[in-house]
C-alpha cells in the first residue's frame, strides 16, 4: 500500500504558521515592534499605507544585527531569546519563538535593513513568498528597519478578509497601545500615508502615558494604588464607580508590560467593583503585574495574549482587594480586610488555572476559603436607610396590589397610571394591565422599521456635532457598519483612530444623549457582528427603541397616555416588545369573580 503521509514542504509549513501567527496587518506591526523593543530599541517609527496593506515600516534605534545573524533571522525557529527546553519556563522576552519573520516573509514581500553600533556599514536582505536574497551591504543608521509589502500577494483568499483601511488602521493603532502604554520610557511616531498619526515622546510615570495615549480628561480621574504580595506586584490606575464604560474596552491588564487577556483578571477587577457600579457597566482600569517569570507560562497561544499562573487565586484576591479599598478610601469607607497576605503565606496549592468560562465556580471555591464577605458598601447602606415609600416605588413593579386609586370612566383611550410604571384600562373582557415602557417601546420600533422601509424617517442634525471617545477598535466597528447606522438616521465621521463625530440622530432620539447612543450602537454592534444588514438593522431598532422608551417610574400627561392607548387599539397584534417581554396582561371578569370568591 502506497504511504500518503508525508512531510510537508517548508514553504507550505510556513504559510500555516502563518496562518496562526499573522491574521492582519495589526499583527505584523505586533510582531516587528516587540522585536525592537527585545532589542533595547528606545524609539521607534511605524510608516504605513492603505491600512498596512501595502505597506508596514517598523524602524528602531536598537542594538541591530550583524550579518551572520541577518542571514538566519528569517529562517523557521530563529531566535535569540531561548536555546533551551528550560528557557520556555522563565521567558522574560516579548518574541522567542522565531516564527514571525519567517512567516512574514512566506505571505508579503519582506526587507530587512539592519546595522551594529560600530559598524562602518549596514545589511540587508530580502524575503519574498519564501525565497530568500542576501543578505549585501547597504548604507543605513544603527539599528533594524523592517519593511512589509503587499500582505498576502500570493495568498488572495486571505487578503478578502482584510477590512477598509481605516479599520486596519483602528486595530493597529489599538496593537501600539496595547504595547507602548506599559513601557513610558519609549519614544512612538506613527504615520499612515504619509501623514502624522501618533506622536509619543519618552513618559515620566505609567500615569503619563495613559495621558498621552487617552487624554487628560480621563487620566485626570483615575484613583491608583499599587501593591506588593509575596512575588507579585499590582500596580493599578483605575477610575471611580461613576465612571464607567459600556464595555470592557477601557480595560487594560499587563503581565510584565505584556498586554494579556486573562478572565480571572477580567473578573477580578469586575468583582472589585460589586456593589458600586450597575452590572451591566464596566469600570476603567489598568492594571501592570510583575512577577518572577518562572511563576507563569505565556507558550499557550500563538498570539501570546494568553497566560498560565502557578497561583491565579493570589493574583484574583489582589486585584479584587485593591481596587475595593482604592473606592473605599474615595468614598470615605473603612476598607476591607486583608485578605491578599494571607492567601499570599498560605500553604501552596495546586494552580486551578482551568481556563474554564464559569467564574461562579471561583467565587465559590475562592472567595469562600479566604475570607469573609466584604462588608456593605456606601450606596448599599444607602440603599437600606432609605424611607419606606421611596424603596416601595423603587420596587413597585414587584407589587400585586391595586390599592388606594378610583377608577374614572373608562372612554375608547383612557387609562390610569399606576405605580408610575404601568397603565390600567378596562377591557371589554375584564382588566388590561399594561407595561408602559414595552408598550412605547414596541410603538417606537414598529414606526422606526416602517419609516425606514418607506426612507421617510425624520433624522436631526445636531446644532454642535459631538466628538465621542472611544477605543479604536470601538471606531473601527462603527466604521465597518456605517451604511447600516446611516439607514437608522445615525451619521458620524471619524476624526481620528480613538473620536468620531456624531453629526445626527433620529428625530426619536431627541431627548437621548448622544454618547449614550453611540456607546449602545457599540455594544449591539460587537453582539451582532455576524448580522447580515437588515437583521443588524432591526437589533439596532430594537435597542434605541428601548432606549428613547418612557421609562418605569416616569409619569406620564394625560396625552401621551391617550396617544399610547390609541396606538395600541390600532395595533393589538403588537403583544410583546422587540426583546420579547409582553406588553399586557389581562385579567377577564371569571378570574376577577373567583379571586373575589363570588362564584364557586
């Protein structure tokens, strides 16, 4: 029997690393940067064109290479960080697997330009679709210039699934972030067709660099606290519970001016956070751990974003603890008990690094061995000392009792108001029981789709066009479905990788904040991002449908009652708001009779 196994050609080898290691153009400049910064480069240029599509140029003023190290810098498994099985368990380099340069080079037209200190000249060599040229002397600065061209040129498949160039631009912009925010004493300019992007000089403190990457008005709030436990120091810049994002965007976690994403961290912060903030809102944070680098493992995904600890339950408590007494010192509360040092001189356990989706099961498991329960925070204690009646409103919806009203004479679109959250009307059947907020909102969504099948839908330019802040990836997905907002009468432009402008709503939205709206389109966006067009534009309805509702607790004129009972007699098909919830309730006279036991 013929053999049909076989060794695959190197070429064929490296196009599938690369397939691992270089999804997008974001990834190359990855890559290429966190190999000048392994080589103490200080500061460095990144020149793009057409989002990195045709063009990426990474240049440093590192130690560079000689040629000898030129000539096999480009072939499988060439690296300078490891020479050993050992060397993978205290790993201290962003790069160590030699993997990048060479699957670069197997997908795009590569060069490399690199010179010594001392040197009289610089080298370079050529890589494209495998085949490599040189390396030659060439005349260049100390350092390594690293240049990418035409990305996927001979992998076609690959390059249909690269987005507009602003979007690749987005995501870049977000990868430098990711990478410089951690390290202030770097130097970055970026310039994307010939034109000045980023513009970072050398940062005294992490502080500094957020303020240079995210602004003042956002540095300026942030509370910090930083921490030693054991071997592990926590650093954190972190925000007030009244600041707060719609996404975890604005969250930053940093193993070793790593950027990694790690839920036990991501629910660490979360958690520190219980009892201050609504559970559908996320605090801004930036959290920078070190640690020994034998006390982790970061070989476990290609992108290396994902990490093993030896003791995640140490790191969970950290994070938590400090950000609950950071808020306690802000709110003026006494702070929580000392829960890190302890977990920190307890016998060691073994790792429960499972990398499992339920964090239930940590809290159980954790949080109930090393401590107690933290105690109350301000706005709960708040929350109890409130006067009955107000905590009786609060809770209305919960009620079953129709108590303390007179019924009016009932006409065709009549109905009271009760609780200040439902309307009460009686049908020719019994009683009607109507959730005020599902009713408008149902209203609003049917009349949204039906203005924007017949392009009649009434759009309101705003007076002062509002920059809204965001992360770059956040533009980047506006961006990517700007046709789809543009039908629902939502219209912005870009005026940077982190700021669009929003220059009109719907005439719905009138009294809805426009950062609101925008956060809320980028929430619905990332959940909906499989969506074909019409049904992204329905999920979108349906939301700012919601949000432009009246709201529970909101009283109601007589008019807008009468407008709403109307509609609903024209409409009584319309049995449950656009996220499923019904819009009434009945009650006919048989059940009222038995409930009053006057029939047996």
């Amino acid at each position: 029997m013929a053999s049909v196994i076989r060794v695959l050609d190197q070429a064929v080898a490296n196009r599938i690393a690369a397939g691992e290691v270089i999804e997008r153009p974001a990834s190359i400049v990855k890559e290429l940067v966190e190999n000048s910064i392994d080589a103490g480069a200080r500061n460095l240029v990144v020149q793009l064109e057409d989002g990195g599509k045709r063009l990426i140029r990474v240049t440093d003023d590192g130690r560079g290479m000689s040629p000898e190290d030129l000539a096999i810098c480009v072939l499988p498994h060439a690296t300078s960080k490891i020479a050993d099985v050992d060397d993978l368990f205290r790993i201290s380099s962003f790069g160590f697997r030699g993997e990048a340069l060479p699957s670069i080079g197997s997908i795009a037209e590569l060069t490399i330009l690199s010179r010594e200190p001392g040197s009289e000249l610089a080298s370079r060599i050529r890589c494209s679709g495998g085949t490599i040229e040189g390396p030659v002397a060439a005349g260049g600065p100390t350092g390594t210039s690293v240049t990418v061209r035409d990305l996927f040129f001979n992998v076609p498949a690959r390059r249909k699934f690269l987005k507009e160039a602003r979007s690749e631009l987005a995501q870049i912009v977000e990868t430098l972030t990711r990478l410089f925010l951690p390290h202030p004493e770097l130097g970055l300019k970026l310039e994307h067709e010939q034109k000045k992007g980023m513009d970072i000089r050398e940062d005294s403190s992490r502080l500094a660099r957020i303020r240079s990457l995210f602004g003042e008005e956002l540095a300026s709030r942030l509370l910090s606290a930083d921490r030693t436990i054991g071997t592990l120091r926590i650093e954190a810049y972190f925000g007030p519970a009244s600041l707060t994002k719609r996404t975890s965007e604005y969250q930053y976690v940093f193993l070793n001016g790593r950027f990694i994403r790690d839920k036990a961290a991501s629910f660490a912060i979360k958690d520190g956070y219980a009892g201050q903030i609504m559970p559908k809102d996320h605090p801004v944070a930036f959290v920078f751990l070190t640690m020994p680098p034998d006390q982790f493992d970061v070989n476990v995904h290609p992108t290396k974003t994902e990490v093993r600890f030896r003791e995640r339950d140490l790191l969970v408590v950290g994070i938590r603890e400090m950000l609950r007494n950071g808020l306690a010192r802000e709110n003026g509360s006494r702070p929580i008990a000392d829960q890190a040092t302890r977990v920190a001189e307890s016998p060691r356990r073994e790792s429960r690094d499972t990398r499992g989706d339920v964090y239930a099961e940590m809290e159980r498991e954790l949080f109930g061995r090393v401590g107690d329960p933290p105690p109350p925070t301000a706005a709960e204690i708040a929350r109890a000392r409130e006067p009955e009646s107000t905590t009786t409103r609060r809770t209305a919806h919960r009620c079953h009792s129709l108590v303390g009203s007179v019924m009016p004479e009932p006409t065709s679109h009549s109905a009271l108001q009760i609780h200040r959250s439902y309307l009460l009307r009686e049908s020719p059947q019994g009683l009607e029981i109507l959730d005020q907020h599902a009713l408008h909102e149902r209203k609003l969504f049917d009349e949204w789709l039906a203005r924007i099948d017949s392009a009649t839908l009434e759009v309101q330019g705003l007076l002062h066009p509002e920059p809204v802040d965001l992360a770059p990836a956040e533009v980047a997905l506006l961006s990517d479905r700007q046709l789809e907002l543009e039908r629902l009468g939502v219209t912005f432009t870009t005026l940077g990788p982190r700021t669009v402008l929003l220059q009109s709503l719907p005439r719905l939205l009138a009294k809805v904040t426009p950062s609101e709206v925008i956060e809320d389109l980028v929430v619905r966006l990332k959940e909906g991002a499989a969506l074909g067009s019409d049904s992204l534009v329905r999920e979108v309805a349906a939301d700012l449908a919601c949000r432009a509702a009246v709201k529970f607790g909101q009283v109601l004129p007589a008019a807008e009652i009468a407008a709403l009972m109307a509609w609903r007699e024209r409409n009584p098909g319309a049995k449950n708001c656009p996220h499923g919830r019904p819009v009434a309730l009945h009650l006919d006279l048989r059940d009222l009779e038995q409930l009053f036991d006057r029939k047996k």
